[in-house]
C-alpha cells in the first residue's frame, strides 16, 4: 500500500495543484491563507521537507515589482488593474499565482518575491490586518533597505494603521477593522508573538507617504505605475555591470590605469589583442566612474552589431540611454543626426559612455558625432586596433598577466582555488608559461582541465602545444581576419620564419628588404600588424658592436605564432618552417637544396660538404637572402659558386671571400639586366677589396664591411661608396686604409651628392688623419659615430644641419672637432676617452640639444653656451680638478626647464649641484 502510494504521488500531487489553483480562483480565501491549508496537509509537508533543490530554483527568479494584497478585497479590482498596468509596461510583477510554477515552494516564492523586488506594493485594505500572511509579508517588506515601499490605502485612513490599541482616539473616530482583527487575535490566542512586532510594521508604513484610493479613484492607478518603472528604470541604471568570474589583478590594472589617465580626459582609447582584458577593464571603469555622470550608456560588441548591418540600433540603444526616449531610427544617418543635435544641445551634461569592441573608424564616427560632447564628458573605447583611436585624449595598451596573477586566474578556473594542489605545481606552471600572460587562454584552458586528473592534464597540454582550443582561436583570428592580403602574407612570414630574436642576424631589416622585394608595402603593413597588438618591435640592447644598438626584432605571441602558422597551409606560398623538414633539408648540400625548394623558407644549417654554415631565405625558386659564415669555402674556391643564384639577391652576407666580383661579373654577362637588386651588403675578411663595383649594385641601401680594406685606398673608395646614390647607411669597422698616414683623409666633401645616405659609423678604422663631412654631399645625414679611430686628429664638420647624433669616443689622438656650431639639429651629443682634445665651440648654438655627456676628456677645461639650451634634459660632465671652477660657474644658477636633477651628474661639489634651478617642463 505504501508502495503504492509513493508510486502514484507525484500524480497526486499535480492534480491536487491543478484543483488548488481554481480554488484559489473562485475562493474568498487570501493567498497567504491557502498556504496555511498546504502547511497542514501531510503530502504538502512531506513534500515541502524532501525538496530543498526546488526550494533553491524559487530562490533565483527576480521581480520588479511586488504586490501585497487581501485577496478576497481587491484580487479583482485594484490589484488586478495594478498587475495589468505592470504587465503591459514589461515589469515583472509578482501578485500570486500566475508568478508559481508547479513544484515550487509557495512560502520560498513569496519570500524571494518580496527580497528580490526593487518596489514594493501594500495594498491596505480593509480587512488587510485579517491576514497573517498579508502582516508577515508587510514586516518583511519594511526588512528591505534597499527596495522603494510605496503604500496604498484602498478605502482606509493612514490613521486606522497608526493607533490600533489607543482608546483614546479610538473614542474619537469610529473604531477601525484594524483595531477589530488584533483584537479577535488576541482573544481566539492566535500569533500573540507576532501582534507587537506587526502594530509597530503597520505604524511605520502609515507614516510613509503614498497613495490614498477610494473605488471612485482608481485612474490613479496610473500614476503609481508611472512612478513604480521610474524607480525600477533609475534602479536598473545604477545595477553594477558583471566584470569577471574571477577579477584576478583587476584591482592593479584599474590602479595603472588612473595612475597614467587623468580623470579629466575626454576621449580614453584602451587597445590590445584579443582576449587580453580590455573588456573587463573597460567594465570596472564604468562601474567604478558612472556615479559621477549625470547618465552613462555601456555599448557592447560593437563590431558585431556592424557585421549584422545593425549600427542604427546601437544608435537608438545610446540615444535611450543617454535622453530616456525611444527612437527607432531607420538608418545610420538619420541616426547620426539625431545624436549631434541632442548632445549639442546638452553640452552641459556630463556624460560616461563606453563603446566596446570597435574596429573600424565608421562605427566610431556613426556612434560618436565629433565635437559635441562637453568637457566633463568621459567616453572609452576598446579595440584591437590602435589606428582607430589615435586621436584620443589617451591611449592605454593592455599588458600581458604578471606571472603570479597569471597563476591564480588559471587555478580559479581549474581548481576554483587561487593556488594549486602540490601534485600539480609543475603541471600548473608549464599551461601558465603556455598562455604567455592572455587572460583569454588562461580561463579557457583553466576550464579545460577542471577536475580532471594529472594524466589527463598531460596529454591535454601535449594536444595543446599542437592544436590550441577553438575558442581561442577564434577570437584570435578576428583581428587577422581584418587584415589585406599583403597584411596577412606578412603576418605568416613572421610567424613561420621571422619570430625569432636573434643577435647576429638582422632579421627586422632583412625581412623588410625581403617583402619590398616581392613588391609588398612592408613598411606599412608592419604598422598595420602593430596598431592591431598583432606584432611588436622590441629594440635590441647594445651588444659588443655599438652599430647593433640600431636593430629590432619581432615578437609575437605564442598563440599568434600558432595561428599564423595554422593559416600558412590556407594560403599560398607554403612556408617551410617544421622542424623535421628543416633537418631533411639540411641532410642535403645547398645547391641540391636550392634546386628543390618551392616556397618561402629560411633556414640555418651547416654543408658539410663546403664547410660552411649557410642561412638563406627563398621565395618560390628565388634566392633572396644569403649569409655565410666561415671561411673554409672560400679558400678552396676563391669566389662565390657560379651556381648560386644572384640576380634576385636582396641580402648577402659573406664571409672571407677572395675574389667577391667574378662571379656576379659572370652571372650580369649571361642576363639582359644592368645591375643586381642587391640592397643590403655586409662583406667580413675579404683579402682583396680594392674597389666597389658601383655599377652592378645601383640599388644598394646599407653597406657593412669589416677587415677588409687593408688594400684599400681612401680616396678611390670613398669615391665608389659616392656612386651609391641609394645608400642609406655606412658602416666600416676593424681596418686599416693603405698608404702613408700624412696623406689619408676620409673625405665625404665633394662631388657626388650622397641624398639618401643617413648613417655613418666607423669603428677601429686606423691610417685616417682627418675625417671631413659635409652637409653638402651629405644632406640628409643624421647620426656619426666614430669611435677607437687612434690615429684620427681632426673632425670637421660642414654645415650638416639634419644632424642629431654625434658620438665620438676613444679617439686618442683627436685634437679638435670644427664646425660643431654649424650643426644646428643637433639633439644628442656624446664625446668620451678622448685625451687629446682640447678646443671646444661654444654650444650656445645649439638650441636643440637634449643631452650632452662629456667625460674622460682631460685636456677640456671649459664648456661655453649651457645656460642657453633650454630643452636640455640629461646634462652628464666630468672635469679634472683644475676645471672645477668653471663647471661651478655654467652650472650654478642655471635654470633648466626640462632637466631633472637625477640626470645631472658632475664630479664637483653637491653645492654646485644644488645652486642649478631645475624645474619640470
């Protein structure tokens, strides 16, 4: 029989609801009093006992509005109409049961009802107090701090609430319904705990102000409902924006933030790749700053709403915001001139708006109409793409994740603690290393992994290194998708061969020549990359050759690199990149290999049969770049091989080579073309180097050669390096011109005008007396460097006027520098281990120097003209004792507006130091 019963029960159950509900329909009853009958039913009370799952589901739903009533008063009148109002204007009213579900706990329904409301409706009527639901209902609601509680009296008087057990004014007025319910409590003994605590609740929301009815004055209903979806409209406004699951260094980010940005800003860009933060920034931003706008509108996925032709509907989205009016605009100009009129008209209000997710300029110009806004406006926007907001008032780059937040996130998302089990520390630290600091990757591997064991952990971080998840690299490719064909080529090159830093080679400046080459617009579209955080340039840090300190290298995400090279199989040319089919290549000889390859690939490795160690880059059948390194093959052969390709070349690099020419000679015969495209020249121990052959390499851009002028004579060489009219950069180092020391000047003063030529450096060039540029033949010239030049005497310089950079150091010898006033762009002037020199120009001319360093330099007693360089900003001198006198008198008093006191440095006295004025530009 018990079987039988439990079996059929919840059958039981729905009819029971089912008749319950049209009792409910048809009955005088309150609602609260039909829980009082459920209470009492055994089935009810066994099945409120075993269900607290669904206990939990009632405790989620949300309302609005709240509506406590006596049924059996005004379920069909006020009630009724209140609910139908609410209803029609899309609040979420809660009356009785049409609000529960079957299965629900009628007493949990109510209370979360009543807590989760932002208003709350008591409707005194006059058997109001009758009702002990309706009075717990009435105390609960009174709990609720946070919620608006509006009171109607319905045919009752505020009074009738207010003195319920005063029988003094209850001999003045008639006595009230109220009065009568407390007194049947008390007398028939029911809830005698409850009468206090219910008397003060009833006092208390007589004393609020509200709405009194009588059934002739229900129009009002209205009016309460207008003011009710005000309140919940305001309520909605200020409900805080969900940030983050786990806001892991959040709180730090948010602090760089306002450390960098002024709060008076107008228009704040925030950029970075994907998945990095920017959203969630821009989240806690809003939540944190929008109680200090007069309204504030949070755009979302913005190019996404783009993509589905959808902009006029964010226009109307920012235009309710902002001015609480719905318009539904047809198109984006319609739009677009509704914003510029309204928000030039409200210059005065001050507005906080943020646009997320832009990526293209014609979103922000149909969103954003220019030069409206007022100043105490704050509008920020996130993008992928730097380009889009470099005319705003800041931009602020998202970082990646510090290692120990990195951490935490990823343990938050895998273990749902910040710090992971001991046993899985190293498993922990290898998928942190894998996501390189992406919040992105972070949460989402961290999930992946959720409570699975470490074997499971293992073989997932192997799949991953191979094959990253797809929801990664979906929001990964959206900026790659952006990008043009050449973009995206170039994109792959250097996630396939370029992604590397490396010390000896330049692969920055190679692989530029390299795309122009194949008539890419590299330039550009390198920046392109950098404005989309899709690429960075990281400067190298000075090395052992001071000419390095110019190079970069590109960097990119691991998981970038990934999809780069993903996308590599989808578009043509193949690169040659793998691992295993670099080390079956290198099984081969260079020319076996120069015969196969088909496609772009540059690859290391070492001819065991010309012993040598070779790097090259092919395109399709094209040898493009050439580097050697040894000089074993050249001693056998004595030139380059005439199987190597040269017509193509951009790059060489060679290494020991005796007779350069021959072979480049040969290959011109054989074609119909004048010259090579050779653009980039670097030439280390050739034993005969007499001249340049100019005419084969007109296209010549940057030239290096190291030991190998011996044989050399000066003036026929610079006169060949004269004939490269494309030459940008100059760089000769470790060698000695042949002759008689009296005779050898390195003169860059006459005939041919060298227009594109920027850069010279000279390192450990010895048998030059005197070095002569002018700005003449040089007039683009912008650094000079020469540096352990031991026999050179003199500098002279002729009206270099592009010149910024002049560094001159370890040139023993070295006696004067002419013509320094004459360099009226000079920005950065450095002369160090000098000891010879003695004359020194006043530097009063030079009105744009921003740093001087001048030590080392014995025989220099003065320096004239420092209190005229007002920009200078790093002032670094060193004096012998005997010239301590005049340092103290150009450095005390002087006032410099842009030099800090920590870049000051001198050996004199801390006083002298103290009596310059520096103030802060």
């Amino acid at each position: 029989m018990a079987a039988a019963v439990a079996l059929h029960l919840p059958f039981f159950l729905h009819f029971f609801f089912v008749v319950s509900k049209n009792f409910l329909k048809y009955s005088p009853l309150c609602f609260g009093e039909f829980q009082t009958f459920c209470n009492s039913s055994p089935i009810f009370m066994a099945s409120s006992s075993s269900s607290p799952h669904e206990r939990s589901i009632v405790s989620a739903k949300q309302y609005d509005v709240f509506i406590s009533h006596r049924g059996p008063d005004v379920k069909q009148t006020i009630a009724k109409q209140l609910y139908e109002l609410f209803k029609a204007r899309e609040c979420r009213a809660f009356l009785d049961r049409p609000e529960i579900e079957a299965g629900d706990s009628i007493t949990s329904a109510i209370d979360n009802a009543i807590c989760s409301s932002r208003v709350q409706i008591a409707i005194f009527s006059k058997g109001y107090a009758e009702s002990s639901w309706c009075l717990d209902e009435l105390v609960l609601m009174l709990q609720q701090t946070d919620a608006l509680f509006i009171p109607v009296f319905y045919n009752v008087q505020p009074w009738e609430l207010r003195h319920i057990d005063d029988k003094k004014k209850m001999k003045k007025k008639k006595k009230s319904q109220y009065a009568a319910a407390f007194s049947d409590y008390r007398m028939k003994g029911r809830n005698l705990d409850k009468l206090d605590e219910w008397k003060k609740a009833l006092a208390s929301a007589a004393d609020i102000s509200g709405y009194e009815l009588s059934l002739q004055q229900e129009d009002l209903c209205e009016k309460i409902v207008s003011r009710v979806v005000q309140v919940v409209q305001e309520k909605e406004k200020s409900i805080p924006l969900h940030v983050a699951k786990y806001p892991i260094g959040l709180g730090e980010v948010v602090q760089d933030f306002e450390r960098c940005c002024s709060k008076t800003v107008g228009i704040v860009g925030i950029f970075g790749l994907g998945g990095s933060g920017k959203t969630t920034l821009a989240k806690e931003l809003f939540n944190k700053r929008r109680s200090g706008y007069h309204t504030s509108c949070f755009i979302s996925d913005v190019r996404e709403s783009h993509a589905r032709g959808e902009l006029h509907s964010l226009q109307s989205q920012l235009f309710k915001a902002l001015f609480d009016e719905d318009r539904k605009f047809m198109n984006i100009d319609e739009g677009l001139g509704k914003l510029k009129d309204r928000l030039g008209r409200a210059r005065l209000l001050h507005f906080l708006i943020v646009f997320d997710d832009i990526d293209h300029q014609h979103q922000l110009d149909a969103l954003l109409p220019e030069g409206v806004l007022g100043s105490g406006s704050l509008v920020i926007i996130t993008t992928r793409d730097k380009n889009v907001i470099r005319t705003a008032d800041f931009l602020y780059k998202m970082m990646k994740m510090e290692k120990n937040h990195a951490k935490n996130l990823f343990c938050s998302h895998a273990f749902r603690r910040r710090d992971p089990p001991t046993a899985y520390d190293k498993l922990v630290e290898s998928f942190v290393e894998f996501c390189g600091g992406l919040p992105l990757s972070l949460s989402v591997l961290g999930a992946h992994v959720y409570a699975k064991d470490d074997y499971y952990w293992e073989l997932e971080l192997e799949k991953v290194k191979k094959i990253q998840p797809n929801d990664i690299m979906q929001r990964l490719k959206i900026s790659f998708d952006g990008l043009d064909r050449e973009e995206k080529q170039i994109f792959i090159d250097i996630a396939c061969l370029f992604n590397k830093k490396n010390e000896v080679y330049d692969l920055k400046g190679k692989a530029i020549t390299i795309w122009k080459a194949s008539g890419w617009s590299a330039e550009h579209a390198v920046q392109t990359l950098q404005d989309k955080c899709l690429l960075e340039l990281v400067d190298y840090i000075r090395y052992q050759r001071p000419f390095e300190n110019y190079k970069q290298y590109f960097e990119m995400h691991d998981h970038l690199r990934d999809l780069g090279r993903q996308m590599a199989d989808d578009l043509g040319p193949p690169r040659l990149w793998r691992p295993d089919i670099l080390r079956s290549m290198g099984a081969k000889g260079f020319k076996e290999i120069l015969a196969e390859t088909k496609g772009r690939c540059f690859h290391s490795f070492y001819d065991s049969s010309l012993q040598i160690e070779i790097t090259y880059f092919t395109a399709e059948t094209d040898l493009l770049w050439l580097e050697t390194r040894g000089s074993l093959l050249f001693e056998k052969l004595k030139s380059i091989p005439s199987w190597i390709p040269l017509q193509k070349l951009q790059c060489l690099s060679i290494e020991g080579v005796g007779e350069l020419w021959s072979t480049f000679q040969q290959q011109l015969q054989n074609k119909t073309q004048a010259s090579f495209e050779l653009r980039k020249l670097w030439i280390r121990k050739s034993s005969s180097l007499q001249k340049l052959p100019t005419e084969m390499f007109i296209h010549l851009e940057e030239l290096y050669i190291n030991s190998c002028l011996e044989e050399t004579n000066a003036t026929s060489f610079v006169q060949s390096v004269k004939q490269l009219s494309n030459l940008r950069s100059l760089v000769l180092e470790s060698g000695s011109f042949s002759g008689s020391l009296d005779s050898i000047n390195l003169d860059f003063s006459t005939s041919n005008r060298m227009d594109s030529l920027k850069i010279i450096q000279l390192y450990s060039i010895q048998k030059i007396s005197k070095l002569v540029i002018s700005g003449e033949m040089c007039p683009r010239l912008q650094s000079l460097e020469v540096q352990h030049m031991h026999t050179l005497e003199e500098i002279e310089l002729k009206q270099l006027e592009r010149l910024n950079t002049l560094e001159v150091s370890k040139c023993w010898q070295l006696e004067s520098i002419s013509g320094l006033s004459s360099v009226a762009g000079l920005r950065v002037l450095r002369v160090y281990s000098c000891g010879r020199l003695k004359s020194w120009l006043n530097l009063a001319h030079l009105c744009l120097l921003e740093q001087i360093k001048i030590y080392e330099c014995p025989k220099v007693q003065s320096v004239e003209g420092v209190e005229e360089l007002r920009g200078l900003k790093s002032l670094m001198i060193e004096m012998p004792d005997d010239g301590y006198a005049s340092v103290h008198n150009y450095v005390c008093g002087l006032t410099f507006r842009s030099l800090r006191k920590s870049n000051l440095v001198a050996n004199v006295s801390n006083e002298t130091i103290e009596g310059a004025k520096l103030t802060e530009q």
